[in-house]
C-alpha cells in the first residue's frame, strides 16, 4: 500500500481525495481501530486496511456530493498522518 500526501490531495494507491474535501482525521489505537473495522464498520467507508497493523487514522470526508462517510487507514504512525492531512 502505498500513501501519498501533497498539498493538493491525499493518495492511496490508485484512490485520491482532494484534501479540501477532508474533515476530521482521528487517531486510532488498537482497541479503537479494532471497532472502526468490525463492529462499528460502515460498509460505505473506504478502507485501506492492512489486518496485521493494529493502528489507524480514521479520515473523515466532508463533501456532500460523495456518500463515502470517511477513509479508515491503516497506519504506524498516525499521529505524524494527521499533521501531514491538517
């Protein structure tokens, strides 16, 4: 998986998302990304998921136009995702 964030948009893989259209990043530990993928899961989400990191940013998206409610991102080392999104 590859990320990519400019000061335009934010890529993963081949999915893109302008970063005007962001809203709220959240951080997530184990137990909270643990939620974020099963139980408290919106199947509208877009996931980029890797199932052995146990950590994640849950993005969420603030265009009206699109009926994705967030992006749930597998990450390492959200807390440095989130300043590079803010």
């Amino acid at each position: 998986m590859v990320i990519e964030i400019d000061e335009k948009e934010l890529r993963i893989n081949s999915a893109h998302i302008e970063l005007k259209y962001l809203g709220e990043v959240t951080v997530l530990d184990t137990q909270a990304m643990r939620y974020a993928r099963g139980r408290d899961a919106d199947p509208s989400a877009y996931l980029a998921i890797r199932f052995w990191t146990p950590r994640g940013v849950l993005v969420r998206v603030k265009d009206s136009r699109d009926m994705t409610p967030y992006w749930l991102i597998s990450s390492k080392r959200g807390e440095q995702f989130s300043k590079a999104i803010g």
